[in-house]
C-alpha cells in the first residue's frame, strides 16, 4: 500500500525514528502505526533515534593502510569507556576497513560492511551499547610507503590520535619517525602552499598591529613582518617544522636527507572541535537531589 508522508510523520514524532526507518516500518506493516512502533523498536532504531541529540565527543580514531593507500577514520561515542569496549572496537576495525574502498564519510556510511551497511551497522551498536555513536569524518593519502601512527592505542590500529604519513621514497622507519613527530608537533598544514590564505592573513593583520605599537617606522616595520611570518610559516608547516628526532633539521631538510618525499599526512585527534558540554559535578548533585 502507499505511504502517506502525514504517516511518516507522525510516526516519526512519536518514535525520534528517522525519515527512512519510519517510512520502511510503515511499509513493512502495511501502514499499521502501532505494528511499525513495535517493528522500530525490534530492530531498536527507536532507541538510538533517541540518544542522536547526546553530545559524541569520545570514541576511538582507527587508521589502516593497505599498499599505497591509508585511511583514517573517527567514531565517536559518549563515553571513553566505549572506546575500550571490544565490541565498538571491532565495529570501528571494520569500518577502517570499508573505508579503504571509498572516498569520502558519506560514501563510508552508505558503504557495505556485511550483510548491512556500516549506517546500519551504527545503529545496531547505539541500541545495544546504549550510548549515542556518530561516524564523525575520514580521510585518506597516496603514496609508493605509507606508514600509519597510533598514540594512545586503545588497540592495534586505533586510539585517541591517528597519523599517516605518505612518502615517495625513503623508508618506513623515516616515515613512522615523521609521523610521530605529526603526533607531537601537530601541524597545521604540510606546506606554507598548502596553508588556509584565511590562517596566513589573521596572523599577518596581528603582527602588523603588534609591529605598529613599536612606533617603529613603516620600513621597519615592513621588514619585521616578513621575518615574523616566515618564523610563524615555519612553527606551523610539517615541512618547516624542526624536526622532533633531530632539532638541528627541519622535517623537510630530515626527508631530503632519507631520501624521501613527504606527499601527504593526515592527524586526526578523537574529538577536536567538538564542543563538550562541562557541568559543576556539586550543581549536578544539587540538581539531581531537587528533583
């Protein structure tokens, strides 16, 4: 029979099912709204509908690498405890793994993981854990090595910050002594070519101002920005950067060096700009004791 869209939702209103689900649990039950409420929470997509509005700043950043091709995914859950659950852990593995055959988080999630698709596999894991998950991001690089970096393993292959870094050329000692420096040294892009123009030109507009308040002369003044620029370029790019394993080298002179080429790398932290909402532990008791 045909679905009316009033059906969905309505169904979706009294449920938090999403668009999808409640449409298909209209469809399985031929329009029978309270078989579909019945068939939602059977397959527990109710229940996760209901945990989607909890903050997911925990979880766990999975990295895999496969010949020439590296990946790095983020999961995220509520609670660090999740990120030490076999059971997330497994699904995260597997969802590193699908990600190797696509190119994007979108393509991730609609991507075969099983008999399911790691969405569903997502939701599946939200009714059964019970804390609300999202597959936040990924990414990937190319190159003849690439070497991957995990610090705070929860596991083999996954914590809290993942790294991979791709050569051409060198090896992949040089290239995991790079991609712990990545870790340390967190920079910002890989060269100053590479750099967001919005980044470079914040942070010429405060040290014009910073040189202004000299009282030096424009020409002066002109000649301590280049300086402080090339020295804020270098601090920030992995190229630029002094090298963690030999300070007296920049990463770039480190890679010449080897032998090596650095194409691409990618950091990625579990959790960085998610907004975690922080409350007084004492008010929450407080709150809790008012009822």
């Amino acid at each position: 029979m045909a679905i009316k869209a009033s059906q969905v939702k309505e169904l979706r209103e009294m449920t938090g099912a999403g668009m999808m689900d409640a449409k298909k649990a209209l469809t399985e039950t031929d329009g029978d709204m309270e078989a579909a409420i019945d068939w939602l929470r059977t397959k527990g997509l109710a229940k996760a509908a209901k945990k989607a509005g909890r903050t997911a700043a925990e979880g766990l950043v999975a990295v895999k690498v496969d010949g020439g091709t590296g990946v790095a995914v983020e999961v995220n859950s509520e609670t660090d405890f999740v990120g030490k659950n076999k059971e997330f852990q497994t699904m995260v593995d597997g969802i590193a793994t699908a990600a190797l055959a696509v190119d994007d988080v979108v393509a991730l999630a609609a991507a075969s993981m099983g008999s399911k698709t790691v969405a569903d596999v997502l939701t599946d894991k939200i009714a059964t854990i019970g804390e609300n998950m999202t597959l936040r991001r990924m990414a990937k690089v190319n190159g003849e090595i690439v070497v991957s970096y995990v610090h705070n393993a929860a596991t083999d292959g996954m914590g809290n910050i993942g790294v991979l870094v791709a050569l051409n050329g060198g090896n992949e000692e040089f290239g995991r002594q790079v991609a712990m420096h990545i870790a340390a040294a967190n920079p910002q892009s890989l060269s100053a070519d590479d750099l967001d123009p919005a980044v470079v030109e914040k942070e010429r507009q405060i040290q014009i101002d910073i040189a202004r308040e000299s009282g030096k002369p424009e020409a002066v003044i002109e000649k301590m920005i280049v300086g402080r620029m090339n020295k804020f370029l270098a601090e920030v790019t992995l190229l630029g950067q002094n090298f963690v394993i030999n300070p007296d080298l920049t990463v770039e002179a480190a890679a010449k060096e080897a032998g090596a080429e650095i194409v691409g790398y990618v950091r990625m932290q579990v959790g960085e700009g998610i907004e975690k909402k922080e409350e007084d532990f004492a008010a929450e008791v407080a709150k809790a004791v008012q009822g």
